[in-house]
C-alpha cells in the first residue's frame, strides 16, 4: 500500500509535467511513464487491498 500512495503522488505530476511542456522532444517518454506509474499505482492498490483483505477473512 505505501508504494501505491507513493506512485498516486508522482505519476499524476508527471503526467502534468509532460503536459505542460507538450514541444518538448521527450514529451512522449515522459508522459507514457506518467501513465505506466499511474497503472502500477492501480495495479499496487488492488494487490494490497487483496492482502489485508485474506488476512483479514482468510485464504480461499
């Protein structure tokens, strides 16, 4: 869970950053990484809810 709030911090002022500087040449790079930490931020989030959720309730 701690690296998922730390990737809903970064990737979305990233992604900013790449928006607001849109004539640069690594505009592309930076805002598909923004995108990627956004989707690991996700992916993070729901593989920590599962863990507290079985060690809350139990493995099925």
């Amino acid at each position: 869970m701690a690296i998922s709030l730390i990737f809903m911090f970064i990737s979305p002022v990233i992604i900013h950053s790449a928006f607001k500087n849109q004539n640069h040449p690594l505009y592309i790079p930076i805002l598909i990484l923004g995108l990627i930490g956004a989707g690991f931020a996700i992916f993070m989030a729901f593989k920590g809810l599962k863990t507290i959720m079985e060690s809350m309730f139990g493995k099925k």
